[in-house]
C-alpha cells in the first residue's frame, strides 16, 4: 500500500512529440516515434487543427438537420391531415401546430447559433479588426440587404424568443407546380399541401420596435396571411453562401501553416505503418507514461491539396462543395406511402384484423396465403415495419413529442425486466 501511495504522489512530466497509431479499437496500440519541447508541439498542434477545421462543419449540420426535420415535419402534417380526411376523421390542428412550431423553434435556434459561433470563432482566430471578420460581416450584411426571407428570419428569432411562435392558421390546399399546373398523384388525385400561416399585422403590433426598418417594411407589404417556408428557405440558400465563405477562409488558413504540418510528417520513416497522430502524454519518475492526449494529423491527399492552395495553384474556392439538401430519410412521409402502396402487406392484413375482431383462422388463412404467393415472408415483415413507422411519426406529431422519444416511453412500458431483477 505504501508504494501504491507514493506512485499515487509521483510527480508527473508533460512530454511531447510525434508518432502513430496502430490496429483498430479495441485492440489499438501507440509508438511515439520523436519528442520536441512544448513551442514545437504548439505549431504542430495548430497547423494540424488549421487542416482539420473544414471538415469540422458542425454548426452548418445542425442548422441544416433541425431545417430538414422541419421541413419533413411539414410533410407529415400534409400525410395526416390528408389521411383524415379520406378515412373521415379529423385532426387535432392544435397539437400539430404545436408540434410544428416546436421544430421552427429548434431551427431558428440553430441559425442563430451558427451565425453567433461563427462570428466569435473569426474573431477569437484572426482578431476583431482582421480581414477576415470584415468579409464574414460584409457577406452577412449583403444577405440582410438584399434577400427578404434572410432578413425577416434574422429578426424572427428574436421576435420567437420574446413573444412566441405565431402559428397564426393551417390551411390544405392542392399543390401546383412552378408552371401553375395542378400536381397530381399516382392516382390521379390533386397533391394537397398543408400550410403554416402567420399574420404580419400581428407581428407588427407584438414587436414593432424590434424588426427593424427593412423588415417593417417588409411585413406591412405583405397579404394576410403569408407562409413561413418560402422565407426560410431562402434564408437558408443565403446561410449556405456564407458557409462558402468560412470554408474559403478555413482553407485559406490551413494553407498558411501546411509547411509545418509536412515538416511533422517527416519525423516519421517512410515505411512506418499507422496513422500519423501527434502526442501529448505524461510520465513518472520510473519513467512510464501515464496520461496520453492524441492529436490526429490530417490525411497526405489533404496536404498535397492545401500544398496546391499555399503556392496558389488552386484557388480556396475551387475547393468548396456545399452538400446538396439530404434525400429524404427512410421515414420520410412521402416515401413510406409510395412504398406502403407498393408493399401493402401490412395494410391488408390488419383490414382483416379489424373485420375479424382479432386473430381468427381466417386471418392465419390469409398470412398463409400471402406468403406463398409471395414465396417470402419479407413483404409482410417489411410492411409492417413501414406501416409501425408511420404511425409512430404521426402520433409524435399529434402529441408534439419527437418519434425517438415516443419509442422510449413504450420502451418504458413494455420493456421486460433483465432475468433476475424483481
């Protein structure tokens, strides 16, 4: 015990330097290969952290997750109310204003975010006077100046986060194309389309002081009442502009400091094998280490290129891919009734379920017959788990909850114990 408390009080040593990283997780192993002082790592450290940082687009993720679940959301609406009205029912229009609103407010938090994050980050990087924040500013600027749905979502946070989310009405109407033609279905039915409504004359009385001239302006100009989604994605389109920007100046930066990054590099022989990571680790008096901080290198391909940028060869914005908008997810409303239509399965099975009162003979009868026709039992199974899908998303929406967190309350109500818990 005795000389576990005097390893417990061994003065620790902070040591730096270059290696790798061998095998995969769990069975991973380090050889730190080259040791330098703390001045040496330090410009290591932030040349590695200059390459990496446009790849680290966390902030324009989540802006663009909240928007798409937003926007899905707003689909589903549609499905519901849409299904309500086929099969006579109706639907709490409340709740799925509510439960719509809820995502606007995550999104809207988002947007504010990354703008604020952004900002901070360029100043705390380059300085408060530096090029780079004026560009950051003067693009941000062009957007309040010249896009409305940009402008007006800029001062709608604030006005969200004072007075509340307006949902003013919901209305369903047939959707028509840009050429003003009826959309129809595979069935030759017209495409309805829920809206989300706000007022502006009750924007303008709620807030007046805080909207700005331009935005004033803005809504005075507009019918009653007017949809929120045209401006928002228009803010978005604008948000990913200034995104272009900052990835611009983060490959601009990294181009700056590649030199030390390839003199890292070589501190490791030509056939070592691993991934080439940078160490902060201490060691006792024995010597052995006992802490190890990581620091990954960026890949040689994304050297070359920033290599290609620094001698001005390549242009920053040849660099810059934006990611398209994300195809619907699998639960996407639109694609699970395309595939409910085609797998229908689940639909049939549970119409005779209803009509016998439960499970019958004849029901059996039918699950039977339905799998030799098929010579599979995947239709039913993949039905079903379509068909479980779409409910489950549209009694999140009815509820206002989010679809994960529905499951885990029937988690919680179903769950069976672990043997041997009482």
């Amino acid at each position: 015990m005795a000389g576990s408390a005097s390893q417990q009080n061994d003065e620790l040593t902070e040591l730096y330097g270059m290696g790798v990283i061998e095998g995969q997780p769990p069975h991973t192993s380090i050889k730190i290969i080259e040791e330098f002082d703390h001045q040496t790592f330090e410009r290591y450290s932030a040349a590695a952290s200059n390459a990496l940082a446009p790849l680290n687009r966390f902030t324009i993720q989540l802006v663009e997750h909240n928007f798409q679940s937003y926007a899905n959301l707003q689909k589903f609406a549609t499905r519901l109310i849409s299904l309500g009205r086929q099969f006579g029912g109706s639907t709490d229009h409340i709740q799925l204003g509510q439960s719509v609103m809820t995502q606007i407010v995550n999104w809207l938090t988002a947007f504010r975010l990354y703008l604020d994050h952004a900002e901070t980050n360029l100043k705390r990087k380059y300085g408060k006077t530096s090029p780079q924040v004026h560009r950051f500013k003067e693009r941000t600027a062009y957007a309040f100046d010249n896009a409305a749905g940009y402008r007006f979502i800029c001062r709608f946070r604030n006005y969200v986060q004072h007075c509340g989310v307006p949902i003013s009405s919901i209305t369903v109407n047939e959707e028509f194309d840009d050429d003003g033609q009826l959309q129809m279905d595979a069935h030759g039915k017209p495409v309805p389309r829920v809206k989300f409504l706000l007022n502006s004359s009750d924007l303008v009385d709620n807030f007046k002081d805080g909207w700005g001239s331009k935005v004033l302006k803005d809504l005075r100009a507009k019918k009653e009442p007017f949809e929120l989604m045209p401006l928002a994605e228009q803010a978005m389109d604008e948000l990913r502009e200034v995104e272009r920007l900052l990835l611009e100046i983060a490959i601009e930066s990294a181009a700056q400091t590649v030199a030390d990054i390839k003199e890292a590099l070589q501190l490791l022989p030509d056939s070592q094998a691993g991934a080439p990571t940078l160490f902060r680790f201490t060691v006792d008096s024995q010597p052995m280490i006992r802490t190890v901080s990581p620091h990954p290198v960026p890949s040689t391909e994304s050297i070359a290129v920033l290599e290609e940028v620094a001698a001005g060869t390549k242009l920053p914005s040849s660099l810059v891919s934006l990611p398209e908008a994300p195809d619907p997810p699998p639960f996407d409303a639109d694609s699970i009734g395309e595939r409910i239509r085609s797998d229908s399965r689940a639909v049939q099975l549970m119409t005779l379920w209803q009509a016998q009162g439960g499970q019958t003979p004849a029901l059996v009868e039918q699950v039977n017959a339905i799998i030799a026709e098929d010579q599979s039992l995947e239709p039913i199974l993949n039905g079903f788990f379509y068909m479980t899908a779409v409910l489950i998303h549209m009694i999140s929406a009815v509820l206002g909850i989010d679809p994960q967190g529905f499951i885990g309350g029937l988690l919680d109500v179903y769950a069976t114990p672990p043997k041997g818990d009482t």
